[in-house]
C-alpha cells in the first residue's frame, strides 16, 4: 500500500474497537488456549514488556518492522519479534517502555515516533510476561541500526504482503507445551512467525483490514 495513502487512514485507527482474544485465538496454538483458560494473571506478579508495532514507508510503500531475535538460552532463542522488551521503573510509562526499546534495539529515536494506539495486552505463560503492544507511525523512510547484542537481523514486511492471507499457515513445531505440534503461524520472507507474535499481529490485521474496508 502507498504510505501516503496508508496516512488517510491514520485517524480511522484510532476508534477502532480491538477484537482482542477473538483475533488473538485465530493464531493461537490449541496449547496456549487450554493454558490461558481460567488462569489468573495477577496471581501469577507477570513481568511487564512493551513493544512497538511500527510502520513506515520504504520506497513509497508502508512497511512493518520485525526483528529476528539473537540465539541465547531462553524461551525466545531466535524468535521473530517486535522491537521492545522489559519495563524498567525509570520508564514513565509502557509507551515510553516501547519507545526505549525501539531505539536500544533498532535504533530508531522516540521524536521519529507517532504512537497512536494501545493494543490489546497479551500475556505469554512460558517467560510469564504480560506484553503491551503499541502502534506506531514514523512518516520518514528509516535506517535501522540493530544492536548486535540482541537481535541477529530486521525483517522489512511490506504491508500488502502482511495482509495477504497467503502468508498464514499451519508449522509443525516443538513449543513448550509439546513436540511436533501442529501450530498456526505466519510465512514471513522465510521465517516461521507464531506464538505471542503472531496473535499480536493477527489483532493487529483485524484492525487494519476493518478499518480499510469501513473506509474506502
């Protein structure tokens, strides 16, 4: 999509109710569902993590940023994700959380960031993190400086290619809950999208595509 007239759309964002868990549950692998139902997060005293969802344009097309996580002994070892990462008390609030994040990760400044929506939280039970995602608008084309320490590579998504229902798939994978399991997942330029991520980005489409319909 032309990022010029990706920007008309902007303030039709902004209302938009989130569909949240049904848009969440379309991505969701079976065990993730059976782990969630009736759990009490509080209880739990997650971490608290905030992340940016953030599109710009690239050679005059909008573009969503991803990065491919560094390998390390954890539950994320190289896993496609959004630039973010832990609340720390110094931050002001979640947004600036994601905002921090964006710009130790990936090396983009807060001032080249309109944040215009808070996305539906979403808890992950392996590393026990409630995640707040926020969309983000940088009207400039960006350079990306990764930090080497965290993030093995950035993913580049043109956003007809996000919303192109081709990309969803069904991946065997070994996850925490089982081996060889059957998971829906996003095909992202070669890389196997799922889990947390992918139900962020499935609410993330259902916005986006709801909001483009109800206005064109």
């Amino acid at each position: 999509m032309d990022f010029q007239d990706f920007l008309q759309y902007v303030p039709n964002l902004i209302p938009v109710e989130l569909p949240a868990q049904s848009a969440h549950l379309k991505m969701a692998p079976k065990e993730r569902i059976q782990a969630l139902k009736n759990l009490d997060i509080e209880a739990n005293n997650p971490r608290i993590a905030a992340v940016m969802m953030l599109l710009y344009p690239k050679n005059g097309k909008t573009h969503l940023v991803l990065i491919v996580r560094n390998a390390y002994n954890g539950v994320h070892s190289s896993q496609i994700a959004f630039p973010g990462g832990k609340y720390e008390i110094s931050d002001a609030d979640y947004k600036e959380t994601a905002l921090r994040e964006t710009n130790e990760e990936i090396g983009i400044i807060p001032e080249k960031i309109e944040v215009i929506k808070h996305f539906t939280p979403m808890y992950i039970p392996p590393s026990n993190f409630l995640v707040h995602p926020y969309l983000g608008i940088a009207k400039e084309e960006l350079s990306f400086y990764p930090d080497i320490r965290e993030v093995a590579s950035i993913i580049e998504l043109p956003l007809s290619v996000f919303l192109n229902d081709e990309i969803i798939i069904e991946a065997t994978l070994s996850t925490s809950y089982a081996n060889n399991a059957l998971v829906p997942a996003f095909n992202i330029q070669n890389h196997i999208v799922w889990g947390a991520t992918a139900m962020i980005l499935s609410e993330l489409r259902d916005v986006l595509k709801f909001t483009f319909a109800e206005n064109s």
